[in-house]
C-alpha cells in the first residue's frame, strides 16, 4: 500500500479518536448487549439489535482509524527546513488577484481537510496547484468556476 502524509495534529486526532472507541465506546456497547441479552427473546429484541448494529459500527471505524495510522506518513514541517516553497504542512497566505481578498489555507492530508478550519486536502485543485510554487509566485488554480489567479504572500511551517 502506498504510505499516506499526515501531519502530526492529525495523526494525534485519529489516535485520541482509536483510544475513546477502544477504552470508552467498545465496552460501553458491549455491556449494553449483555444487558439485552438478559431481556429474553433476541429476535425481537430492538435493543439488541440496535447495540449489535452499534457494535459493527465501532468495530469498523475502529479498523479503518488503525488501517489509515499503519499506512500514515507522519510529516512534522516544524523540523523541516523554510524555503519558502509550498510543501505538505505548511500554511499559505494567498491573494485572489481579481478581488484583492485574502485567504490562508494549510495543506493538510485527505482525512484532516476542513474547509470551514481552512485545511484543505493535498489533493484538492487548490493544493496541486500550490504545491512546489515559492512565496510571491502568481499561480492559476483551475476550479469549477473558473480559473483564479492567486499570488502566495506567505508561507509558514507551523
């Protein structure tokens, strides 16, 4: 399998996340089936089948999270040299130059992106085109509006 890049925040994020359904969630369900095995009739016992159904949810996210940490790529850009070129991690300050507005995004791996955070995904349309560009570099990123002309004014390794 190919390896994923994370940040570190991420990787943090999934492991608290793995954690809570192991040590919290997991038994939480399976006492909540006991508990409803104890009521008699499991056929129709809505109970149990709604416990069992919670189960299988948990198990799940519980093997994707583990799936997606084993192929991670962890990439602190902290301890990474600043070029001022735009790589995973860091946080671009860009300038539309048809409306002179000012956005910031950080490149973040697919499982962390977050629009509403300004964390978008290394694959995004924006990402791609950002990436390998250097601070005060015009870029044209191609989205389903149009194309943007964006000029990078800042990076940062934060």
């Amino acid at each position: 399998m190919n390896k994923v890049p994370m940040t570190v925040t991420g990787e943090q994020r999934l492991r608290s996340e793995l954690e809570q359904l192991k040590s919290v969630e997991r038994p939480q369900v399976i006492a909540a089936i006991a508990e409803a095995r104890e009521h008699g009739d499991l056929k129709e016992n809505a109970e149990y089948h709604a416990a069992r159904e919670q189960q299988g949810f948990i198990e799940g996210r519980i093997q994707e999270i583990e799936g997606k940490l084993s192929n991670a790529q962890v990439i602190d850009v902290t301890k990474l040299p600043k070029t001022g070129k735009v790589i995973f991690g860091v946080t671009v300050e860009l300038l539309n130059l048809d409306t002179d507005e000012e956005v910031t995004y950080r490149i973040v791996g697919e499982d962390e992106a977050d629009i509403k955070q300004s964390r978008i995904s290394v694959t995004s349309p924006i990402a791609r085109a950002l990436i390998g560009k250097e601070e005060g570099e015009v870029v044209v990123v191609r989205t389903p509006g149009g194309e943007v002309e964006y000029e990078i004014s800042g990076v940062e390794h934060l």
